[in-house]
C-alpha cells in the first residue's frame, strides 16, 4: 500500500493525516475518497481487524484518508487516552466532538486542493466512536455524502462510567439532534442485538427517527439508508457486517459516478 503524510493546521492543533493511494492505472477524475477512522490512523488503515474497508476502495480506484482521533494515539494530551480523554476535555470546555470536525474539516480541504474527490464523492467509515464522530462530521460537512457507522454511539450517557457523569451532562450530544442536516445523506447503521456498550434501543430509535425525516424530506420512494440489527457478539461488529458496510459506501460511489454520467 502506498502512502503519503501530511500535517494540518486545525484550530490550534497540528494534526497528522495519513492518504492511502491507489494503483496509478485505477485513477481517474472520478475516484473518490474514503474517509476512514479508527482509533488511529494505523488501525484504520493496516490493522487486519479493523481495515476492512481500506483494500476494497483502493482497488476500486479510491484513495483513502485517515488521522488519529483526538485523544487517541499520537493525540493523547493533558486530559489522557481514549475515552477518558474524551470525557475530561468536555468537562472542560474542550470539546473532542468539534474538534475532530475541524480536522475532518481540513482534512477534506487539503485533499481537494490535491484533486482528490472533486467529483464528490467523499464517504466515511467508522465504528463505535469513530462511527459518531463522522455522523457529527457528515451533518455539518455537506462535502461528506455517506456514512457507514457499525456499532455506534449514538447517546454517551450509556458510556457515562467511562465518559462523563452525571448522564444529564451527555444530552446534548444525542446524534439524534442531528437528524434534520442528516436527512439527506446515506446512512448504513449496524448494532449487535445485545449491545450493551453503546445500547441497541438507542441506536434503533436514532434510525427510526432518521428515516421518519427522510421520508418526509425526500422525494417519494427515495430510499436512503440501511439498518442492520445483527447477531454480533455484544460490542464487536463481525467481519461480515464491516464488509458489508463496504459494499453499500462502494455502491454508492458507483450510484453518484453514474449519476453524473461518467464512468470510472
């Protein structure tokens, strides 16, 4: 696989992003971008266990983008690692989630200005947190037209042992205010039937109140979106599901590029 590195300017922060290329002879003005995240860039990116949908894109001729999560790898500050990271910095005042939409952000800016994805289509995958992440990113980046998210949360008071507490403290960071700048995107959602982590109901319902505003918001038969509840076990997505997620971002790349009356 090869790769190319480049640093961000994001707010106050520099952060370090990670492009995966593909084969020379796949490229074309109609290759598109994969924004990918893990926990960190190199999960995303070479972990077996987690980057699945990382070779399929690049053999389909896509470039794939990743950056470590605030907190998270190369990333962990004052306030620590992973979700207790998360947790401190919202306490206090500095919000993980806007953050990482800055860098999502500028991210996608740096690549445009390479000429990557002019044709639009920019998808995302991730799971469990990264999957709420690029939700947040997806609802305020018009740029971002898909996203795959197994797994993931949707509510942090579930997570309020490891996060933050009281639970009240976590409600303004339901996705579900986010369903309206949603309503026009495509969504693929995965949650195992007895996830206790991240909780099956709230996931559901999130969906349910997401394809009740699409119905509304888009022309009639216009189906957008994907719910899978699945037989996981409790907070692992199985390998079947995260290639699957694939499949659908993979399909709806293809949608757009006939949409647009070229071909890759």
């Amino acid at each position: 696989m090869k790769t190319e590195e480049f640093i961000i300017e994001s707010g106050t922060n520099q952060v370090r992003c990670t492009l995966a290329l593909p084969e020379r002879s796949s490229r074309s003005k109609d290759s598109g971008l994969l924004v990918n995240i893990s926990a960190t860039a190199n999960y995303a990116l070479h972990d077996p266990t987690q980057n699945h949908p990382t070779g399929p894109f690049l053999e389909a001729g896509h470039y794939v983008l990743s950056f470590d999560l605030p907190h998270h790898g190369e990333r962990v500050d004052k306030f620590g690692e992973g979700l207790k990271g998360f947790g401190k910095a919202f306490l206090a005042g500095d919000d993980p989630f806007q953050q990482f939409i800055a860098d999502g952000k500028a991210a996608i800016d740096r690549c445009l200005e390479k000429g990557i994805a002019n044709a639009g289509n920019i998808v995302s995958y991730g799971v469990s947190r990264a999957g709420y992440c690029l939700l947040r990113l997806a609802a305020v980046d018009s740029r971002v037209r898909a996203v795959a998210g197994l797994s993931p949360v949707t509510d942090w008071g579930i997570l309020e042992a490891q996060f933050v507490s009281p639970k009240r403290l976590t409600w303004p960071l339901q996705i579900s205010r986010w369903v309206d700048p949603l309503a026009d995107k495509a969504i693929y959602l995965s949650v195992g039937s007895q996830d206790d982590i991240v909780g099956t109901q709230e996931c559901v319902q999130f969906a349910m109140k997401l394809f009740k505003k699409q119905r509304k918001a888009l022309p009639k038969d216009i189906l957008l979106n994907e719910l899978h509840v699945v037989n996981s076990p409790s907070h692992s997505p199985g390998k079947y599901w995260r290639l699957d997620a694939t499949r659908f971002l993979l399909d709806f790349c293809h949608k757009l590029t006939e949409s647009s009356g070229t071909k890759s």
